[in-house]
C-alpha cells in the first residue's frame, strides 16, 4: 500500500492520485482526511516560516538604523570637540595678547612715572618761582610739567582700559576652555552608545543571519527542495521585494515632486479676475444639428514613474565629480567600520568625506555637518555626485545617513556593519528626504 506521506505530496503538488488496481490499495477515507490535514499544516508552516523570515529581516534593518544614528551622533560630538577645541585655542591666544598689551603699558605707565618725578613735578615749579627765574624759564618748566602729567594720565587710562579687556577675554578663553571639557565628556559618552549600538547591530547581525539558515532548513524539508534550492528562491523573493518597495518609493518621490512643483507654480501666479462674457443667444427659429455622442476613450495602463534623471554637470565640475565617484567605486566592498574614514574601512560620512576629499573639496566627518557645508538642492535637480541623506524629521539636524548620488536612481554607500560598501537604488530602504550639492 502506498503511503500517506506520498499522498501528501501528491496533494500538495496538485497532482491527482493515481487509480486504484483494486480497493487493497486504494486510500480509507482517514487515509485522505490525514494527507489533506498534513498538506495544510505543511502550507500554513511555510508560511509561517516565511513570515519569521520577514520579521528577521525587519529587525535587522532596526538594529542597523539604531547603529547608523548612533554612530553619526559620535561623529556629531567629535566634530564638536574639534571646534571647541579650535575655539578655546583661539580664545587662549587672543587672551595672551591682551595679557601682553597690559604688561607692555604696564611698562610704559612706570617709566612715565619715574619721568615725572625726575622732573621734579610741582615742588620743582615752586622753586623755579622762588629762585626768581625768568617768566620765560618759568613758562618752560610748567609746560614740561604738564606734558609729563598728561601723558602719565594717558597711559594709566590705556592701561586701565586695557587691563579690564584683558579680564573680558580670559573669562571668554576660561569659558571655551569649559566648553571644551563639556564636549569631550559629550563625545565620550556617544562613544559608549555607538559602542552599544553597534555590537547590538552585529550581534543581530551574527544571530539574524543564523536564524535566517535555520527557517531556510526548514522551508526546505517542508517544501521537500534542497537547501541550496531553498536558499536561492528566498534571496530571489527578498531581492524582488526590495525592488517592489524601490519601485514604489520611486513613484512616490516623483509623485510628491510634482505636486510640490504643482504648488510652487500655483503660488508664483498672480491671481486673476475672470470677466463674466456674453453668450449669443440662439435664433428661435433655427435648431442646432445634433452633435454625435462622444466615443470613449478607453483607458490607459498608468506608465512607471521613472526616478528623477540626473541634471547635466557644469563642464567645470565634471573632472572633480568624476574623481568622487571613481574613488568611491574604488572602495566597493570593503567593510562597514564605525567611525572609520579609510583607507580600507568606512562608515557613511567618511566615504562621503574621503570622496569629495579626491576632488579638493574639504568635508567634515559628519553627516549634519556635510549638509550644511553644501547647497541644498532638489531631489529633480540631483546630478552624480551630490549628497543624498535621510533624517528623523525632516530637518538637517537629525540627519542620521549620508550617501553619493550616482545617477539613474542609483547610489553607492557605506549601509551598516555586516555590509560593505555598495551600490543600490536611492529607493531600496526608505528615500533619502535632503539633498545637497558640493
């Protein structure tokens, strides 16, 4: 007799069972009932599996997301220990001039003074008067006199002045000083939190990819496939998921461009007054022909928005935008590092520094940072080479990830650790919400 389990897979191949030589080998009814449940059970736990599949991958595009702002917020606080360190340097030094300022009319004050009293101050025009001199001589000595004096309050007033100016620009060089001191405590504890993070992203990274080979396992004994088989079909479907959602952001972002443009237009017209106009009235006497009913237009299939092609470049940038994506494409595949800038590790900002660094441009190490040492653009005037980033909400400052536009809808980016440098659609995770050119 031949098995349920045979049966079962006959079922759940569509195939019909094959007739009976007599009722000994025909299938009982339980027979059928159990192969019937079996194939359900079997369906439903592909399913199933399928689903955990999905759920792993969502979870470690969350850990990965956690990691990426993490880091960048490292990056954030670095940047801002390098300026507050350049700011206290610059305050220190300006502080020390002054403080030299004030030893210099320090010096000055005193030999003034001691001038004034070897000239006798006004004891010594008393006795000029009482050793009867001339009017003349007399008139000499108290010139001299006043000279001195003068020129003793002068100084002791720049002096003055330039003592309390020195005062200012140390408590402004003490006060940088401090500012350094709270951004390296703010740099060392975003330190601690990428590090939290990112052994989180790899760790799930390590534990995702396993669970991921054990659901294959499964799906491949459920299926009755090999696990090669398995394996190459669910990369297939994730692949072609990730297509579908590129897809789709893509016509989102164009559909989203064009009412913002729609908008812009509607705004910059002034609006008008229409005139009511007169309509001849028709002859009484006269009918009109009778027009033939409009023939349907049938409809048409709604056309794939492409994404937004890239603008021409400028003849004076092509040689510097050709430099940046040729280094980057260098670096295809070489790993995801935190904090890392080259020249065989990157994160995201780095490669995008290190990038533009190959044309002559200077970035800073830091994705908020790059936005605002460019000129935001729009996504319909994206050309190769200009910055794509994505943020919590829309504002520069909680830019998380950066990346370089390479034309066509397509990207190249250092993603999160487990993944190295790539190129992929600007579409394939959520589309980037600022754009910037160098």
């Amino acid at each position: 007799m031949l098995g349920a389990a045979a049966f079962t897979a006959a079922l759940a191949v569509g195939q019909p069972w094959p007739a009976a030589a007599d009722d000994e080998t025909s299938p009982t009814r339980s027979q059928v009932q159990r192969a019937q449940d079996s194939a359900r059970d079997a369906a439903s736990q592909v399913g199933m599996v399928k689903a955990q599949l999905v759920m792993a991958g969502a979870r470690l595009e969350e850990t990965s997301l956690a990691a990426a702002k993490a880091v960048e917020a490292w990056n954030g606080a670095r940047y801002r220990v390098a300026e507050a360190r350049r700011a206290a340097t610059s305050a220190q030094r300006t502080a020390d001039g002054a403080s030299a300022d004030v030893a210099r009319l320090r010096e000055t004050v005193a030999t003034t003074t001691v001038r004034s009293y070897e000239s006798g101050g006004s004891l010594s025009s008393l006795g000029v008067l009482l050793q009867g001199r001339s009017t003349t001589a007399l008139l000499d000595q108290m010139n001299a006199y006043y000279s001195v004096t003068g020129a003793l309050q002068s100084d002791l007033g720049g002096y003055e002045s330039a003592e309390a100016v020195a005062a200012v620009l140390q408590d402004q060089s003490d006060s940088a000083l401090d500012e350094q001191r709270a951004a390296a405590d703010e740099a060392v504890a975003a330190r601690a939190a990428a590090e939290q993070a990112v052994a989180a992203a790899e760790s799930a990274v390590t534990s995702i990819n396993a669970q991921r080979d054990a659901l294959i396992r499964r799906l491949a004994a459920l299926q009755d496939i090999s696990v090669q088989l398995a394996t190459q079909r669910q990369d297939a479907l994730e692949q072609q998921a990730a297509r579908e959602a590129a897809r789709e952001a893509a016509r989102e972002a164009a559909r989203e461009a064009a009412r913002e443009a729609a908008r812009r237009d509607a705004d910059s017209q002034p609006p008008t007054r229409r005139q009511p106009q007169l309509q001849p009235q028709p002859d009484p006497q006269q009918r009109p022909d009778p027009q033939p009913d409009p023939q349907p237009v049938p409809p048409s299939e709604p056309e794939p928005v492409p994404p937004p092609p890239p603008a021409p470049s400028p003849p004076a940038q092509q040689h510097g935008r050709a430099a940046v994506i040729a280094f980057a494409e260098e670096q295809l595949g070489e790993p995801y590092v935190w904090g890392a800038a080259g020249p065989d590790a990157w994160d995201c900002s780095g490669l995008t520094m290190r990038a533009w660094g190959a044309a002559g441009v200077s970035l800073p190490h830091w994705s908020v940072a790059q936005y605002y040492a460019t000129t935001p653009i729009s996504a319909a005037q994206l050309q190769r080479g200009d910055l794509l980033f994505w943020s919590e909400n829309g504002s520069p400052g909680s830019i998380y990830h950066v990346a370089l536009y390479l034309g066509g809808g397509q990207m190249i980016q250092a993603p999160r650790p487990g993944r190295g440098v790539e190129i992929v659609s600007m579409y394939y995770w959520t589309p980037p919400d600022l754009f910037t050119r160098v």
